[in-house]
C-alpha cells in the first residue's frame, strides 16, 4: 500500500487579518513561497492509525500593542493527489484513494 500524503496550510492570526490589521507573528522554517503568517508543506501518513507530527513555530513581531487577544491559528488540509485520476473508459477502476 502507497502511504498517503497530506497537504496542510497553518495560518495565524486569521481573525486579525479578516479584518484588515497587520498579523502579529512570523512562522520561522516556511518556505519562500509561503507569507510569514503561513507555513504549508506535506506530511507522509505511513500506515492507517499511524501517527506523523509537525511541530512548527512562530515568532511573536517586536513592538505589537495588542497582548490580550489571542493568535488564532487555522489549519487546512487535504489529501495530495486526490481527484487526479481519471477513469479511462472500459479499463479496470483504478485503487481507490483514501477519505478524509
């Protein structure tokens, strides 16, 4: 069995951002192409039941007034490569992908 793959996206300070304001951290180890209040990347699941963990890290910017709300955090995910394959017509079904 291939293991399956998932795709995350964190992203903090989201209520902050929803309206309008500045975020207030940084992820540190994102990857350039991620802004610095988002860190995404993919995580191998090797088994059914099996545990995989990422354990990222953010940096609260010098000089932010607002202390008492706190940083909410939004995870997304999905299954990477999920919905490609398409079904040729008259070949056998391709090994059906897992679900979420």
């Amino acid at each position: 069995a291939v293991p399956a793959e998932l795709q995350f996206v964190l992203d903090a300070d989201t209520e902050r951002r929803r309206r309008g304001q500045a975020p207030r951290v940084s992820f540190l180890g994102r990857g350039p192409a991620d802004p610095e209040h988002q860190l995404s990347g993919t995580l191998e699941l090797p088994r059914q039941h099996g545990r995989a963990c990422v354990t990222p890290t953010f940096q609260l910017h010098e000089g932010i007034r607002d202390k008492l709300r706190p940083i909410v955090v939004t995870l997304t995910y999905g299954i990477r490569g999920a919905g490609e394959a398409r079904q040729v017509r008259g070949a056998a079904l391709p090994p059906l992908p897992p679900a979420l």
